[in-house]
C-alpha cells in the first residue's frame, strides 16, 4: 500500500483495532478512528496524535448516517478496517431480542452501513475493505447463536461486497482469528465461567501482523480469507 494511505478504522480502543492502529500510526499513515461517543473520540485523539476521529453509535446503525451528515468524512479512504465488536453468550433459550439485536447492530449491520458511507472513497482509491470475524463465523457451539450468527451474516456480507465491487478494484478481506488476549475475551471468560489467563491466547499484534500483510500485497494479489489460530 502506498505511504500515507488513509485509513478508517472501528475498534482501535483496544485488542486488535489498538494494535492495528498503533502500527499504521507508527509508519506514518493517517488515521480515520471511528468513536461511539465525543468523551471515547477524545481519547482516541489523546492517544494517536494527528488523527482524525469520527464519532457514531455503532449499536445504532440507523442514525449513523445522520451522525456522518455533521462531521466531515475522509475525502480518500485507503481501507476500511471492521474490528470493533461485541459479544453476549447464553443459551438460545434464555437470550433476548435485545441481545440479539445489540450483537446483530454492532457486529453486522452497522459494517454494512459503514461500508456504504464509505465506497465512494474506497472506488477512487480502489481500496481495501477488510473485516475481522471470528471463528464463530465458520462455526457456530453451543451458547454462541446470536455471536455466532452476526459473524455468518458478517462473511456473507464481505463475500457478497467482494463479488459487487471486484471490477471496482476495491478488494475484500475477512480474518478469522481464533481466541485473542484482549478485553473482549477477558468477557467471554468470565460469561464462561472460567479464569482468564492472557497467556494462552494469540498475542493481538499478530492478528495486526496478519491484517497488515493482506493490507501491503500489490495491486495484482487479493487475500480473501485469512485463518489465524492460536499457536500454542
């Protein structure tokens, strides 16, 4: 990718999106960082000199295009990077339509809409749209459903963008990455039931070595699924 791409990015407060951004940051590219409220931008801002921030409610994607309509947008976007992302575990008995709408808005609808906003800019770059999914979108355990079905919604919906928008030249990526040391799974052991230790998971400045290589290829390759499985 050439220097100074921009990039718009969810999720940069932490796990992956942080090592994401830390290391586009690092290398000198201009950072677009997607925020849920003005206090969370102000921070991102604090912590990545120089970037921009863009401010959205990702659990209420209907309004985002209104939030957009009173900030300025990038006028290139280089990629658009979908890290950010929730989880709720519980049996399909016991879980609620406000869990599932919640994982369902912030997991795949508000990507979609992003997206949508965004295309424009990603065709005149011929850009990079890459979408960071789970495990749980190949495959669905128990007590996973609702998690586990925003992440298949989230493979259909990149396959589907990489069909539509191949002759754009914008590329599409979706990344697997099996369970990763971060705040997100300190969560989803503690809905287990189970001790966390950081230890036994992917370090997420791999997961960010692995988005960052499909991100660099030339012109002339495209990865589209990339698996990343913990190593111990």
């Amino acid at each position: 990718m050439a220097p100074m791409a921009t990039h718009v990015i969810t999720g940069a407060g932490s796990g992956i999106g942080a090592a994401v951004a830390r290391r586009l940051h690092a290398r000198g590219d201009e950072l677009v960082l997607h925020a849920r409220d003005a206090g969370r931008a102000k921070e991102l801002a604090s912590e990545f000199p120089g970037a921009r921030t863009l401010v959205g409610d990702l659990a209420d994607p209907a309004k985002l295009s209104w939030a957009f309509s009173h900030q300025t947008l990038p006028d290139r976007v280089d990629s658009l990077l979908h890290i950010a992302g929730v989880v709720d575990l519980g049996p399909v008995g016991d879980l609620t339509p406000k869990s599932w709408l919640h994982q369902l808005n912030v997991n795949l609808v508000a990507p979609a809409e992003l997206t949508r906003h965004f295309l424009p800019q990603l065709r005149a770059a011929r850009g990079h749209v890459v979408f960071v999914n789970s495990g749980a979108g190949l495959r669905a355990s128990a007590d996973w459903s609702a998690y586990a079905a925003s992440k298949h919604g989230l493979k259909a919906l990149a396959d589907a963008l990489r069909h539509e928008e191949h002759g754009n030249g914008v590329r599409v990526t979706s990344v697997y990455p099996g369970r990763t040391a971060s705040p997100m799974q300190a969560k989803v052991h503690q809905q287990e039931g189970k001790d966390y230790d950081s230890s036994q998971w992917i370090d997420p400045e791999s997961v960010a070595t692995t988005i960052l290589m499909a991100l660099d290829l030339p012109a002339d390759a495209e990865v589209n699924d990339l698996t990343v499985r913990p190593g111990r």
